[in-house]
C-alpha cells in the first residue's frame, strides 16, 4: 500500500499521480504499485513538486509496518531505537500571545452588573 499526500503542488503533478494511484481526497494518492513504479513516482513528485510539500507513506517489513519519506516538511522522519518518529521543530511563542489580560472580560462585567 502507497499514500502519497501533497500539499501546494501544481495540478499537472496530481494529474500524474492519476495514471498509477487513486485520488481519494483532494491531495491524497493511494494505491499498491510495485517498489520500482513508487520510487518512480516519487522521484516525479520531488521534481515537479515547486514550492509544494509532498510526504510519501509505504507499507514495508519492520515493527511499525510501514515507512515514509518527506519532502519540503518542516517536520521530519527520526529513527529512534529502530521507529520512525516524526520530529517537529519548536516554534516559540510570542511574548503577547501567552500574556493574560488582567481585570475582567467584558461578558463577566455584563453579568455581574445585571446588564444584558
């Protein structure tokens, strides 16, 4: 089993993906090629992809049962003790989003004064 997922891809690449794979959603490719009509297929798609991102799931014999490949993902496959982890990069948060406001919403004041 293949899935293939693609995220701001030129239509002329999921068009491609048709002839092997169904689409199933919008981006989403799955089917059952054979290994050499994947690594075909997923050599297309990193050529063609531009600007998009593409991430490539295939079944094959580990403990998980499966593997992947990405491309252009800010989130990556790490191998951790023989699994495939995805490992996402920390992203801060600005200072104003994690600060609370003090004193009462507007709702709670409404309320406590009795107006609607």
């Amino acid at each position: 089993m293949t899935v293939i997922v693609l995220t701001l891809c030129p239509p002329g690449l999921r068009g491609f993906l048709t002839r092997w794979l169904l689409e199933i959603s919008s981006g989403v490719f799955i089917g059952n090629p054979s290994a050499r009509i994947r690594e075909a297929l997923w050599a297309e798609v990193r050529e063609y992809a531009g600007n998009g991102r593409a991430l490539l799931v295939y079944t094959t014999n580990n403990e998980q049962g499966y593997t992947f490949e990405t491309f252009e993902h800010k989130w990556v496959p790490v191998d951790h003790e023989g699994l495939t982890l995805i490992h996402r990069p920390y992203q801060q948060r600005p200072e104003a989003a994690t600060a609370k406001q003090k004193g009462w919403s507007k709702a709670a004041k409404r309320r406590r004064y009795g107006r609607k």
